[in-house]
C-alpha cells in the first residue's frame, strides 16, 4: 500500500524545522518505524510531512555524571551501542529487531507514546524528561516531565507546531541496580506485559528505595514506587532477602494496573503477569546494585 498524497520538507537545522511546523500542520518524520506503516496503512493521512534526517545537531548523545540527553535522530542501535545508561540499553535489547532499531529513534518512540513500548517505561521510572521546542519569532524550548509528557495511548505531550528535539535519562545514584522483565509471544513482538525497576541499596545491602514501571497494562506507562513494601529489605544470600517484601511490592503494582483483554492475552493474564515481573525484576535489579556495591 502507499500513502496518501502529502508535501515534503527537508530543512536543515531546527530552526528552519520549528519555522516550518509553525508554518504548516504536518508530522514530523524522524526514523519512521511507527509513521510510514501507519501512513501506508492510510491510519495516518497527514498533508505535510517534515523530514528531519538532515538536521545533524540532532544526532547527538551527551553523557554527563548527572545522566544521558538523546537527540532526536539517535537510532536505537547508536544509543544501545553507546552504552551510556544501563536500563536504556537493557531496554533497547528488547525493542524490535536489528533492521527497526537500526533505524527506529529514541526520542520518536517516546513521541509516539505506545503503552506497550520499553523506551516509555524507562524515561517514566528514572523521572526523566523531554525537551520540546516551538517556533514564536525565535526557537522557543520547554522541558517536559515524564509524568507528564505521556498522556495516553498514542498521545504525548508535544503539541502541533512543536518538535521534540531530545530526551534526558537521569543517572543512577551509587548502590543503584537495574532490570527489565517482560513476556512476548515472540522476541521483537510487543510484550503482553513488562516491568522495569529500578532499586538502589545502602552499604549494608539493604533497600533504601525501589521504583517500578510497567508497559502494557494501561493506557501509559504505569509508574509505582513500592519502596514502602522492599525497605530495610536484606539482599544478601542470592539476594533471596525477605520474600514477602518482593511479594507485598507485586500486589501493590498488579493493584495499579489497568490491563484490558485483547486476543493476545486476556486481562487477568497480564496482571498475573505484572505480579510475577515485578518479583522478578525487584530481585534482579536488586542483584545488580548489591554486585556493584561488592555485597
């Protein structure tokens, strides 16, 4: 299939961007992994189209001790590759396959705002944000929270005339460990349901504070920090610790969720599904914060 007729821009910096989307009601066409389907597929007919490929100030990853900002045009596989934070790349392992990410981009994923997507779950869990910018006589810039940039399926926070021109993944704190769990019918397809955590120790090996986020089971990423039911938790002894803290964090995340029935899976599925994750994840990040820390 092909798309319906649209008029083509190509600027060259983003200030001829932003000039052209306060110009013009268009879409912004970046790595087109979600956007060209949906056009072919006549889901999205838009008569402009604004193609930023050529805009290379966009294409930058800028690590810092603080965390990591993501231009527009970093692809999956550059920032996988980079290395430069451990749950986004943990994350991008699981988005896809090698020919979407070598092609797909971060910051557009974010934009497209698919509650089943990984790069949603990770920007909402470390608080991140995205910085989105707009054309008033002069490039106009605002720093989007995550909470708030994730409005619901399909829809974020970047208004039309706007582009979203990079995203910012803060940094772990010392004794901080990561994982991200999730079951698909298949490796690449999207997850029936996942989880990503973030848990950070004491020098004792002890949970000080855990954060989960999950994909799938609502209409955005679902953000529930669980540090109230792991605290004090002991994770030492293949970080077995306290069963029922890893437990009493499941119930309270499956009790959050908002899963609906789809012929993938039905709802009471998924939030089995959250529940054992959750475990799952809450360990395994656990074990990674206390291998750092040398427990």
């Amino acid at each position: 299939m092909k798309p319906p007729p649209f008029a083509y821009h190509a600027p060259r910096d983003v200030g001829a961007a932003l000039r052209t989307l306060a110009q013009v009601r268009g879409k912004v066409l970046a790595g087109g992994q979600s956007l060209i389907p949906l056009m072919n597929m006549r889901l999205a007919a838009p008569e402009h189209l604004v193609d930023i490929n050529r805009i290379g100030s966009l294409s930058t990853i800028d690590a810092t001790p603080a965390g990591v900002r993501v231009g527009a045009l970093v692809r999956h596989s550059d920032a996988e590759h980079a290395g430069a934070h451990p749950l986004l790349t943990r994350a991008l392992k699981l988005v896809a396959h090698p020919a979407i990410r070598n092609r797909g981009t971060v910051v557009g994923s974010l934009v497209h705002a698919d509650p089943a997507a990984e790069l949603p779950a990770v920007l909402a869990v470390l608080d991140g944000t995205v910085r989105v910018a707009r054309w008033d006589g002069r490039a106009v810039e605002r720093e989007v929270p995550a909470r708030e940039f994730f409005v619901g399926p399909l829809e974020s926070a970047v208004q039309p005339g706007e582009l979203a021109v990079s995203a910012y993944f803060p940094a772990l704190g010392p004794g901080a460990g990561t994982a991200f769990e999730e079951v698909a019918r298949r490796h690449g397809d999207y997850a029936l349901a996942g989880v990503c955590a973030v848990v950070t120790l004491d020098g004792d090996a002890r949970v000080t504070a855990a954060r989960v986020a999950c994909v799938g089971v609502g209409p955005a990423p679902v953000v529930v920090d669980v540090t109230g039911a792991c605290r004090g938790e002991d994770v030492t002894g293949a970080c077995g610790g306290g069963a029922g803290g890893w437990a009493e964090a499941a119930r309270a995340v499956q009790a959050e969720t908002e899963p609906e029935s789809d012929v993938h899976a039905s709802a009471a599925y998924r939030r089995h599904l959250v529940g054992v994750l959750t475990e799952r994840a809450l360990r395994n990040a656990a074990r990674e914060g206390a291998a750092a820390r040398g427990a």
